[in-house]
C-alpha cells in the first residue's frame, strides 16, 4: 500500500439535504450548514481544525476563487486553506488531500468542503462542455451525456437484457433513495414500472434516457480527518482510510469509445490499489460500495470495471438483487448519483456514505448487517477515477 | 515528417468563447437586505451575539466564531465615512459607470464593516479617507446592492 | 369532497376565474383536459382562449385537447400547491402529459397565479439575479495542433506516431503519455474512416461557445481512421442528411469546407461513404 507517516481517521461528518433548489440559501450559508454538521458530530468546535480543504467544480456557478468569499462559511478565517478543483472527482480529491495533509502530520485535524449549488448553473451540460480541449473538442461534446457505453453493453449482452439490467439499477438506486432523507430525488419507482420506464422516459442521447441519468443538484458534504493518536482521544467510533488512489489516463474521452477499448481508469485504479492491499476477492471483501454512478449504463459497466469482474457476472448481480441493500455487496446504499448529484460534493458524499455505514449511523438507510470494509469511487474530467478503501478496524495487514 | 516543438511556422491562435448562463441567489439574509433597500430605503445589519461585531452587510453566521446572527437585525445610517478608495480610470464593458469615478469603503454608521460602493458627486481628486458621505438611493431599482445608486459627501 | 393538504381538487378549479391573468394570455388558443382519479376526482376542460378561460367540470370523457393531463386528485392539489413536485411525480408516472407539454410549462405558469390556501402567506421574496457572462479567449495551438490544423486547411489528415509503441494518435498530441516519450513523427492517415462508436443526441444543450441552444438530433461519430490503430479515435459531427441511415461499423468520409483556414469549420462533417 501507499507509504504512510501515521494513521488517518474520519471523525466527523456533515451534510446538508440534497435538493433541487435552495433559494433561502446563498454558496457560504449553505456550506455553513454542513460544516456546523460536520463539527457538531466530531463533537468539536472550529478552534480544533487545523487547516481546511475546499472544493468545487470550475465554471458551473461562473464564480471563480470562491474559496475565498465563502470564509464567510467554512470557517477558515485567520487558518491555512486550499481549495481544489478537479472536476467531478473534486470531492475525492479533496478526501485524498486531507488524508494527505494529516498522514504527512502537517496538520494533525484537517476539515474537507466540497458543496456545488447547480440551481444557479443554467446549463450543467454545457459547464461540463467547456472543460474539453477548447481547440478541438469543446465544439463536439455533450456534457456528460453519451450512449457510446451502452452501446458496448448492448453489443455485448443484446438489447434486451442490457436495457432491462440498466433500469433495474435505476430502480435499485431509487429504492435506496426513497429510505435516504438526504437524497434529493425519490420517485417512488417499482419493479413492475421497468417496462413502462424503458419505453416513456425521453431519450436524451441514443439509449440513454432522462431517467438514467443523474440529478442537479444543491448540497454541501464536509469531512473531519484526524490523526490515530487525536482520533482516539475524540471519536468513539472512528473510520480509517486505508488507502486511497487516483488515476488519471491521458486519452482524449473519445478515445474510450475507441474500435478496442482501453483499460479503463477504474479497472486501472482496482486493479492497482487491491493489489497493493493483498484484496483478491473485491465482492467477498467490502460490505458496502458507494459508486459515483454518473448513470444508469455506466453504473452498471462500473460494476465490473470496479470489481475486476468477467463475463456478464456484474450484470447477473443486478439480476440477481446481489447489489439491493439486503444483497451480498450493498451498492449506493444512499441511491447514489442518480439520485442526488451536487458535482462539488458527490464525490466526498460517497465516502461520507460508506464511512457512514462503517460506524452504523447511516439511518434509515443502514445496511443490516455488519459493515467492516468499505469502498468509495470518484469520478470526473476525460475519465478520472480516484478509489479510497475505509475499514472499522485497524487491524489490516501490511502487503509487501 | 516530424515535428519539433521549435517549429513554430504552423502555430495558429484559435479565437474562442466561453457564454454560460447562471443566477445567484442572495439567500434569505441577503434578501431581507436587499428589500430592505428597494422598498424601505434603509440600509440594515446585524449584530453578533458573541464578538458585538456589526455586519454590513450582513451574513447568516460570524465568521469567526460561528455564532448565529439572522435573528439580531440593526438599522444602520444612510451616512458614514469612506474607509478607502480607489480611482477607476479605465472602461470596461462590466463596470457600472464610465471612467473616472470613485469606487470607495463606505462603513456606515452603526457598523463595523464596509462596504464596496461608488462615490458621485465630488471630483475624484478631491476625495480623502474619512470623508463623509450619504446614500442616495436608486429611482429605479434592480435587486441588486446599486438599488443604493451611489454616495455623496455631506456638505456641511 | 375528499380533501388533500386542506383543499381539494374542485377547490382549484372554482378559484380558476380570480387567479387568471388575461392579459398575459392575449395570444392563446388552448384547451387542457384534467383526467382526475380517486377519491375528489373528476373530468375537467379548461379553455383559454384570446385572453378568455372557460373551466368546467363534464360528465363525458375528454375531447381531443392541446394537452391532456392525467394524474390522481392528491397529486394534483399538492402540485397545484407546490407541495408535491410534479417533475418528480412525472418520472414516477404519477402524473402523465399528453399533447403538447409547453402548455404544462410555459402557458399555464403566466396564465395563473398560484393557487394557495386561504390565509395561507404570501410565498417569501428571494432575490436572484441572472446573468450570462460571456468571455473572448484566445488559444495557441502549438506546434503539434498546429500542424494538425494545417493538415485539415489542404484537405488532410496528419497524426503523430510514438516511436515506442507505435500508437497513432489523432489529434495529434506532443508525448505519447503511456510510454512518456516524445511524439514527433507525423504519418498522414485517413481520409475515410469507420464508425466505431456514436450518439444520437435529443437533448437540446446551450452551445458554449455562442450560448444558443443546439437543433436536435445531432449525431457525433467516434472514428477509427484509417491507418491510425484501432485503440485511438477521432470525434466529429456526422452530416445531418444522414441521421437516419447511420450504423455503428459503417463508412464515412470527410466532406470539406470550400473556404478552409486552418480552423474546425474548414471539416464540415462525415458522411456516410456509399
């Protein structure tokens, strides 16, 4: 595993509902909700952080720097602060900095932000448009929006069981949302609807249809890291971060929907940091996964980019309810993206979730039986994957 | 045929844009303050419970110490005293007013912050740190903090 | 009458008259069915017509209407009070549209005042602006695009081989990043190519570059172009004459424009090569 100086722990954790809209709120007051969350679940006052991590995604809100307005809010008034921006990852990458931060011990607790407020981007598609390369690709994309993974799918498995499978996950996710009071859409969905859905929700992109893809979203996620030794004095029940990676691959986007396909930045990143761990059996060994499922069709790829998986074996586990909150390996046990997604602070609320599920303060949403091994995904940019292994106990062995 | 990076016989410089559509929200704290101005022509702020600090304008929470501050409302004076100021002698397509004119720190009376406003009715040569000045409120107003259109000095 | 949130349906109707606007409507010609079910249900005709409304509940089943609203009476009062959101009681299939669904959203919005509770407040005032920023860049291509773009201003393709791998890659880029070593050989390939992957894209999105809003459907292509290998791709719009024909395996080639100045615009599209 990556080298580490000391162990970190998350401590305390805060989140705002995820809604549509939050008018009565401007960007600060809004973080400002979570971070009051955060601090008053770690049981600690703003005088206990040391440093704070902040983060967005560039260019929704068109406000640049806000880092520096929203003091107003985080509460990094007169400390060090940062602020990262990396896309749809941010959330993550802000995990992985403050893990940083505290495991280096320049700071021995360190408080993550990251918050989006998509009610006053006008265009989420087109804000994503504009991160592509300005001289070639920016006139091309669509956002987020794309069939070409679908399409794979459907060459793979045929038309039918693909499209069924896709919308079981949708519904999965939205069953998991209707016990999340945080989640910001809850339809209602059932089983019986699959057909219904799969022929009336509009098409947006090829085979993907409004009902596969995720929410916009207004929310902040705030995160306390601590160091072992302060984790113990604080927290009762403190989650470690095992390990965490991010991977960048250098293609254009359009070279993943290439004549053969690249190994992707997820299969890389699994591939890498189970290794590193000595995981040979990912579904045997965590308990819980919060995926950054942007939709429907590639939340179901995932599934077996993230778990090293053959065959059709990740679509036999949606089949097969191995994935549905009672299952062998509960998946979005929060209803995921699809069903609530502040891009800024998506990612950190994958991690938040499972570390959640960790300390069993999940809600009405927790996993029924015990959750020992968590894993968390982040996504973004022309495919980025940042993965972070939480465990309830210290007690993993150090491989190699 | 290879390229090297010192070959710069075929660069070009590609124009582009970037047009992206947004709407901000000023939040119920900043609404009440903005309404305040529109329709009441009274500049407000509040008051920390913790610190005594006066805000304008105001903020739903204390920046430094967290303390709750929506629900301790003050009206403060329509005059105060330039606190700064700067001279904006260029133009621009996005500043309110053509160059030159006085963008100043106003704190208002009652207050202990200030404020970014524009400063009329005075030669920008003429203008001095502690200058007193008013508010002259807007005809037409926008929602927007020019629904105070700018300050005058106060003659004596 | 079944009640729901402390109203009911026929409640919404009968205010119908005071919350009208008729002069926000002066140019209208619509009619919008209500198929109410459940308890407090009923069948209902609203007609607005040049600045007039006619609403009134009928015995018989709903005419041929502009658009035709189907959904039960509590989804109704508590949408019709903002209680129950009904783009989230759409995707449930809770509330269905048939016709023509600006009506849904665009008329009807100006034509009524909202419906509220008696005595119940005023909705508070937020303030928000909007703004739409517009900024002009300037981008240097360097060396490597530049000779791209070159290439496209006299009708050709040029892409950069890694000297290790021997991957081609299209666009061309500087360092061939999986094995970190400078590209600087450029191979011309192309001008056809096969469709490796594609999207049909219905969802109308504002074009970042003017802020107008993209005519739908639109097609862009992933291309495995000749000579290049397999795991690289070019991304391009397809010809719009085309739309319907376009497979997955098929084709294309490249249609230029007359007037070419080393720019995007000088490739209008692929099209399919019969």
């Amino acid at each position: 595993m990556a080298k580490k100086n000391r162990n970190v722990a998350i401590v305390g954790i805060g989140q705002t509902e995820y809604s549509s809209h939050k008018e009565y709120q401007n960007q600060p007051e809004m973080i400002n909700e979570a971070v009051r969350a955060a601090l008053n679940d770690a049981n600690l006052t703003l005088d206990d952080i040391d440093c704070v991590v902040h983060g967005n995604m560039e260019l929704f809100e068109c406000v640049h720097q806000p880092d520096l307005w929203h003091v107003l809010g985080t509460g990094s008034y007169g400390k060090p602060a940062f602020r990262i921006t990396t896309g749809g990852t941010t959330g993550a990458t802000v995990v992985c900095a403050a893990d940083n931060l505290v495991a280096s011990g320049l700071y021995d607790v360190v408080m993550a932000i990251g918050f989006e407020k998509l009610q006053e981007a006008g265009s989420t598609t087109a804000g994503i448009t504009n991160m592509a390369d300005p001289l070639w690709y920016r006139h091309l994309q669509t956002g987020a929006l794309t069939s070409a993974e679908a399409n794979l799918l459907i060459d793979e498995f045929g038309g039918e069981r693909s499209r069924r499978a896709a919308m079981k996950h949708r519904i999965m996710m939205d069953k998991n949302a209707a016990l999340n009071p945080r989640a910001h859409r809850r339809f209602g969905l059932e089983y019986e609807q699959l057909e219904d859905l799969m022929n009336a929700s509009p098409p947006l992109v090829g085979e993907l249809r409004l009902i596969h893809m995720c929410s916009q979203s207004d929310g902040a996620c705030v995160m306390i890291f601590a160091a072992e030794e302060k984790a113990r004095e604080i927290c009762s029940r403190p989650v470690w971060i095992r390990d965490h990676i991010a991977v960048h691959k250098e293609e254009m986007v359009a070279n993943n929907y290439a004549w053969e396909k690249p190994e992707t930045s997820h299969h890389r990143a699994a591939r890498i940091l189970f290794e590193r761990n000595g995981i040979t059996d990912p579904v045997e060994y965590f308990d819980v996964f919060e995926m950054y499922d942007p939709s429907s069709w590639w939340g179901l790829d995932w599934i077996r980019e993230f778990l090293l998986l053959d065959g059709d074996e990740h679509i036999k586990m949606v089949e097969n309810g191995d994935l549905n909150i009672d299952g062998k390996l509960p998946l979005n046990p929060s209803g995921g993206v699809t069903s609530a997604n502040p891009i800024g602070a998506t990612a950190m609320a994958r991690s938040a979730e499972a570390a959640l599920q960790i300390r069993g303060d999940a809600g009405p949403h927790q996993i029924k039986k015990e959750v020992k091994h968590g894993l968390a995904s982040g996504f973004g940019g022309t495919m980025w994957t940042v993965l972070i292994m939480l465990e309830k106990d210290l007690d993993w062995q150090e491989v190699g | 045929m290879a390229i090297r990076r010192e070959d710069t016989a075929d660069c070009f410089v590609m124009p582009g844009k970037m047009v992206l559509p947004v709407q901000y929200f000023a939040g119920r704290v900043g609404s009440k303050f903005i309404i305040s101005l529109r329709d009441d022509k009274k500049i407000l702020g509040v008051k920390c419970p913790k610190c005594d600090k006066v805000y304008a304008p105001p903020r739903e929470f204390c920046e430094k110490d967290l303390a709750k501050l929506d629900e301790n409302w003050v009206e403060l004076g329509n005059e105060g005293i330039i606190t700064n100021y700067t001279i904006v002698n260029y133009n621009d397509r996005h500043l309110p007013l053509k160059a030159p004119y006085i963008l100043a720190l106003i704190k208002v009376d009652g207050a202990d912050t200030p404020f970014a406003h524009i400063v009329s009715g005075i030669d920008p040569d003429q203008v001095t740190i502690g200058m007193r000045v008013k508010a002259v409120f807007a005809e037409k107003t926008t929602n927007t903090i020019l629904d105070i259109a700018h300050f005058v000095p106060v003659i004596d | 009458m079944a009640e729901y949130f402390g109203t009911n349906a026929e409640a919404v109707f009968a205010t119908m008259p005071e919350r009208f606007i008729p002069e926000k409507v002066q140019d209208v010609d619509v009619t919008i069915g209500y198929d109410i079910t459940g308890e407090g249900g009923g069948i209902w005709l609203v007609a607005i017509q040049a600045g007039t409304l006619k609403a009134e509940k009928i015995d018989s089943e709903l005419p041929e209407c502009s658009a035709s609203i189907k959904t039960d009476a509590e989804t109704f009062v508590g949408g019709s009070l903002g209680r129950i959101d009904l783009n989230a009681a759409m995707f449930a299939g809770k509330f269905k549209v048939k016709g023509d669904i600006s009506v849904m959203t665009n008329i009807l919005p100006k034509a009524f005042k909202k419906f509220s509770l008696a005595g119940e407040e005023q909705a508070e005032e937020f303030i928000s602006i909007k703004a739409m920023p517009s900024i002009n860049q300037r981008f240097a291509t360097g060396a490597h695009m530049g000779q791209w773009f070159k290439g496209l201003m006299n009708k050709k393709f040029y892409a950069a081989k890694c000297p290790s791998c021997g991957r081609i890659q299209i666009p061309p880029r500087e360092v061939c990043a999986e094995c970190v070593v400078r590209s600087d050989d450029f191979v011309e390939v192309g001008p056809n190519g096969t469709v490796a992957n594609m999207d049909i894209v219905y969802y109308a999105s504002p074009d970042p570059l003017t802020g107008k809003v993209r005519s739908t459907p639109y097609v862009t292509l992933y291309l495995w172009m000749d000579g290049t290998t397999p795991g690289e791709c070019l991304s391009f719009d397809l010809n719009p004459k085309d739309t319907n024909r376009i497979q997955r395996g098929m084709r294309v080639r490249p249609v230029w424009n007359e007037v070419r100045n080393a720019g995007i615009d000088d490739l209008l599209y692929f099209e399919i090569d019969d």
